[in-house]
C-alpha cells in the first residue's frame, strides 16, 4: 500500500514575488564577482531549476557546471576556436574569449536534450521545457541573493565548443547561466507595451 502524497498549499497572494517579479532584471556577467553560491546553495538552486513545465516527465536537459580552475580550462576550447576560426585576431582578444566563463565564480550550461518518446512529445515542447531550465535557474539564483545572467553568445553555437561539451546529435546549449555576487545595480530597460502584443479574440 503506497502513501498519498501530500499535496502544496493552494497558491495565494504574495506581494512580494509580484514586486520582485515586477522588477526582474539580469546582472551583467561582466560584472559579478565572488563568492558565488555554496555547493548547497548551489544543488538547491539546479533543484529548484528543474522544477518547470517538463510533459510526461523527460526531463529534457541536462547541466554542465562550471566551478573554479574548471572555468579557465573549458576556456581554452573556447579560445582554440576562436582562433580556428578568427586567426589573424590579435593574441589580446583570444585571451578575451579564452577568459568568457571566468566572468562570474558559477557558470552552468543548460543542454537541452530532446528525447524519442513513444508517447509523441513533441520536441519543440521539450526544447521550450529546456528554456523554462534557464530562467527558472536565474529566479533561483537571484532569490538566494545573487546576480544571475542567461547567455549564450558565439560559443554557443560552435561545434567544436560542443564537442567539448560531448553534446551528442540532437543536443544543443541552451544557455549557459552566469551566477556569481552582483556589484552593481540593473538599470530599468523599455518593456513592450502590452496593447501591441496582445489580442482579444472577438474585441470591437
């Protein structure tokens, strides 16, 4: 006989998630610093960014962290790709691109990693499940108190930086997650205004 489980509360009105939700911004990578989470802050932050929309339970991804010494030697696949493919670069902007993940003390690629389900799930689903990783992951970080960023950049999307990722067919970074002490402020950006993105079905 197995236990039912115990359901979550019902959601209720909570001014405070509105009002942070309300001025959410990114931190800039470029200017974060140390300390960055503790490896308990850090397992509760990853556990806390699986927790999205994910249908029939695929859990569509997979995280790559990025910690200390780790930072600056995954650098070099992405400065040797640079260089591959920008070669007459000064030697100064290859050190640059080689130093890309020491920006923050916690970097994480989110892999999105689509898998065959008998059931249909479409892929498109488990990709955009990916994304909803990356975001949740910085909401996370930044309520624990630290900055947060969601890059990609070139590296990204460059094979041989995958192929030190072993991304395997199908699997693509869907972001790579800067977290680290915030130093400085986010300023307010322009958002869209709501009248020229939204329609109502049927409104005269």
């Amino acid at each position: 006989m197995t236990d039912t489980p115990t359901p979550f509360p019902l959601p209720t009105h909570n001014p405070e998630l509105i009002s942070f939700l309300e001025t959410r911004r990114s931190n800039l990578a470029k200017s974060m610093a140390a300390p960055g989470p503790d490896a308990g802050t850090r397992d509760k932050i990853l556990e806390i960014a699986a927790r999205v929309p994910d249908h029939r339970k695929l859990a569509p991804w997979r995280f790559v962290v990025f910690e200390g010494d780790a930072r600056s030697s995954f650098g070099q696949h992405i400065s040797t790709a640079f260089i591959a493919a920008n070669p007459t670069a000064p030697a100064d902007r290859a050190i640059f691109e080689g130093a890309r993940l020491t920006r923050a003390p916690l970097v994480v690629a989110v892999i999105s990693s689509p898998v065959d389900c008998p059931r249909g799930t479409p892929k498109w689903e488990q990709e955009l499940s990916a994304g909803a990783v990356c975001f949740n992951m910085c909401l996370a970080a930044q309520s624990h108190g630290f900055g947060a960023q969601w890059l990609t950049e070139w590296y990204a999307f460059d094979d041989s930086v995958n192929a030190a990722l072993k991304l395997s067919e199908g699997q693509r970074v869907a972001g790579y997650i800067y977290i680290g002490t915030a130093t400085a402020g986010s300023l307010p950006r322009t958002r869209p205004v709501l009248e020229n993105v939204t329609e109502y079905y049927g409104k005269s």
